[in-house]
C-alpha cells in the first residue's frame, strides 16, 4: 500500500507542474499514469507558451532555461486566409510576441526529467476512488493495486476518474469536432501547403468550419480541420478507410484553395476525429477533505490555446499553496480552489467567445479584425 502524502493521477502537463513544485519544496509525491511509457502515444502538436500563465508555471517549476531551450523560433507568426486562399492578415515573427511555441511532446519530456526516477508509475490506470473517511482516500487500478492518501489530486483529462467524487458535471458536445492530418517534410513534398501555413500558425475561417495549422519542427505541418457538425454526422464517416474519410471531409470545403484543402487530402497520416466536449464554463465544486482537480478534469473548456497553459498554472499554484501551508492542507486547497474558480470561468468564456469569432457567421472578418487590434494578445 501507497501511503505518499500526495498522490496525482495523471502525467499531463499539469500533473507534471504540480509534481515538480512539490518535488522543489520537498513535499512527496507519487503520480499515475495509465499509459505504459513515456512514449505510449504522441503527445499533439505545437504550444504556445503564455507570458501570465504558462510561463510563470515553468518558471515556479524551476525550468524556465530548459522552456527556452526548446522553443522553435518564427513559430509566432500568424497568417489568416479566406477560402479562395487570398492572404487576409500576415503577422511575421519579430522576436517581441509574449507566446514563444514549443512542441508539447518536448515540454512534457523536460518535465519528467526533472522528477526523480520512480516519481510516475506508468501503466497505472484507475478503475476506482473511494473515500476512507478524515481526507483520505484509496485509489484502485486496474492491475489489482492499491494506493492510499491524505491529498488526491485528479489531474486526470477529460473524462477524469477523480472528478465524480467532487461534482456531478460530466463534459458534453459543443457540437464542433476537429479532425487532425500532417504532412511531412512539407516544403519538398508539399511546397504550395507549406507556402499557404507560412511560417507559424495558419487560420482559414468561415461560418461552421475552418481549417488551422501550424508549422512544427521538421517541415511538419499540424493541421486541425473544424466542423460544427454533429456526433451522427460524424458517425457516418468511415474513418478507418482514410481515404474515404479524407474525402467526405474535403467534401466540405467545396470551392476552397487546393493549398488549402491539400492539407487535407494529401495527409501523410489517416484522418483522426477530435470530438470536442467541455465542461459547464462556471464549473466549481463544495471543498472535499483531501480532493482537488486541475487542468481539464477541473474546467474543460473548448480549444483556445488556453488549456496546457492554465494546467500548468494549476500545477504550480497548487504545488505553491501546499508548500505556503504545510500544516493545513485544507488551508492551501481552499486558497487554491478560490482563485481557481473564477479564473478558469473566465478562460473558459473567453474560448467560447474565439470560437464565436472563428466560426460564427462574420468569419473570417471577425478573427481578422481581432488579431489586427491587438496580433501579439488575440
């Protein structure tokens, strides 16, 4: 039996933060994490790292150096495209933005460097929680072990594990779904797509659907290719037959560039559908003994590139607020979760307001019209 003062399920972003700040303070901690290894699966794509969130979450975490490392230069630059392909806004990379990128993947591998070996248990996947009673409670996984704790953290996505034994929210459809493709070594095997994406991030807008990407590392371009579609819709896409799949989504964007749609059709990857599901943007919870949520389990919120970053803030206020109370640990989770409450609200509403201007009826003009009042904060 596990007895960590601290135990985090989940090895994201956020789990990862709040393990290196406690780590740092010299508070225990044991993480869990369903996937067998570090390299199970990929870990997305590009992160946009913010100056009021992400950034000072790395910088509690004690690796800001190593962030600087990794981050890709030029990837801040910004184009908008109508459908036709005409270049609408073009923002070049000038070195002064406040959101540096970096590939997630990366980031998420600096972290568990810095943990000491054995910090995350891999192939860890919760199958229960239940309370022992005093702020305790036991953690079982699906290998037939057991951990028990004084604080459990649910660090856990989406469709958290930990999340029901505080409120009864469950995400549900926004009614969008993205689908991801990449293509490879683009500027050789696909120089009109590459020309399109430029040097960073690409927006083609319009009212329902849109197509965005981004440059990676390696001439790889990252596409998510949105729809506000429903679940049956995409149902009755066969998505295991990729060309197919390629095909009926193309299908929607009848008339667009061919640079554009052949970020589509000429993916080097089959098709993956990216349903998008959030949680209530005014989520909170009554404060349970020895339980809190972080990142996604705590307010899942439509893609907005606030996320990642708002995870690993998270992390790093919870890990500084533990660390502030080491005798009351209702003390930091009530410190925590009230800052936690409205400055996630706000995210979240903020997201549904870019979703409005990326997909609503006045798009692309009205994404347009935001990046050229302010480019380096839209």
């Amino acid at each position: 039996m596990n007895t960590a003062p601290v135990t985090i399920i989940g090895a994201g972003l956020g789990g990862l933060t709040l393990a290196r700040v406690l780590h740092i303070h010299g508070i225990p901690v044991t993480v869990h994490e369903a996937e067998a290894s570090p390299t199970a699966r990929t870990q997305g794509g590009m992160l946009d790292i913010h100056e009021h969130t992400g950034q000072p979450a790395l910088q509690a975490a004690g690796l800001t150096e190593e962030f600087r490392g990794l981050v890709l230069e030029g990837r801040q630059a910004t184009r908008i495209l109508g459908r036709d392909g005409t270049v609408l806004f073009d923002e070049p990379d000038d070195g002064t933005g406040g959101r540096p990128e970096v590939q997630r993947g990366e980031l998420r591998r600096v972290l568990l460097d810095s943990l000491p070996a054995g910090t995350v248990r891999w192939g860890h996947k919760v199958s229960s929680v239940r309370r022992l009673g005093e702020g305790r409670h036991e953690v079982a996984f699906a290998d037939g072990t057991t951990a028990a704790t004084g604080l459990l953290v649910g660090a856990d996505g989406a469709w958290s594990r930990v999340r029901p034994l505080l409120s009864d929210a469950t995400p549900e459809y926004i009614g969008r779904s993205f689908v991801e493709t990449c293509l490879f070594d683009a500027d050789t095997r696909h120089p009109a797509a590459a020309k399109a994406v430029g040097g960073g991030s690409l927006f083609a807008p319009a009212p329902g659907k849109g197509i965005q990407a981004h440059r990676e590392s390696g001439g790889t371009l990252h596409t998510y290719v949105a729809l506000s579609k429903p679940h049956d819709w995409f149902a009755a896409v066969d998505f295991s037959d990729p060309a197919a799949a390629a095909a009926r989504i193309t299908a929607e964007f009848d008339g667009w560039a061919p640079e554009l749609t052949a970020l589509i059709t000429d993916s080097d990857t089959a098709p993956v559908l990216r349903p998008l599901n959030a949680l209530p943007v005014t989520h909170r919870w009554d404060r349970v003994p020895g339980l809190t949520l972080l990142g996604d389990a705590a307010h899942l919120a439509a893609p907005n590139g606030e996320g990642a970053n708002l995870a690993m803030y998270d992390g790093a206020e919870l890990g500084r607020a533990l660390a502030a109370h080491p005798d009351d640990v209702e003390a930091a989770l009530t410190a925590y979760e009230q800052a936690l409450f409205p400055r996630s609200a706000t995210a979240a509403a903020d997201g549904d307001e870019l979703h409005e201007l990326l997909f609503g009826d006045e798009a692309p003009h009205s994404l347009v019209a935001m990046f050229a009042g302010d480019p380096r904060t839209a």
